[in-house]
C-alpha cells in the first residue's frame, strides 16, 4: 500500500530543470508526511519500501536535472543537499 501523490510543479521563473528538482522535493516530502501521520505502524516498512520503488524514477530525473543546473552554475547548498538527499534514498530503494 503505497502514500505518494501525484507531482506537482511550481515556481514561476524557474527553470525545467529547477522546477523538477523542486517537484521530487515536494513529492518526497509528501510522502514523508503521509507515513509518518496515515500509515499504520504495522504496515510502515512495507509502505515505505512501497513509496521509495515509486519515487525511484522521480529521484534519478531529479539528479539528472541538478547535473544539468550544476553545468549551467554553481549549486546552491540546498541543491547540494538534496543531491545527497535523492542519491542516499536511491541507494535505499535497491534493497
């Protein structure tokens, strides 16, 4: 049973790849917040793991999209921190 909603984008001004970054954020987000307040302790890890094969293709476009920033300029700290963010939850979602 999985708790993940659907993505959404904002942020006028923002570029393509900027607002993909900011949409796994949110998604990632949101999915940490619906376990943590809706998922029944029993069903937690297989929820978990559930929503982490979900988000899998979000995170990889997302790193993706902050290798593009990252060619344009420098990232900024909260890019870097999601960078390692996204990466430690894909390395995650393999088990």
């Amino acid at each position: 049973m999985a708790f993940h909603h659907s993505m959404q984008t904002n942020g006028e001004g923002r570029s393509e790849s900027e607002r993909r970054v900011e949409a796994a954020d949110a998604l990632l987000q949101q999915t940490v917040e619906l376990l943590s307040r809706r998922c029944p302790p029993h069903m937690l890890e297989e929820a978990a793991h559930d929503d982490l094969v979900y988000l899998r293709p979000h995170l990889e476009k997302a790193l993706g999209a902050i290798a593009d920033i990252e060619r344009r300029r420098d990232l900024t700290d909260e890019e870097l921190a999601r960078r390692r963010a996204f990466k430690m939850l894909l390395a995650e979602s393999l088990f």
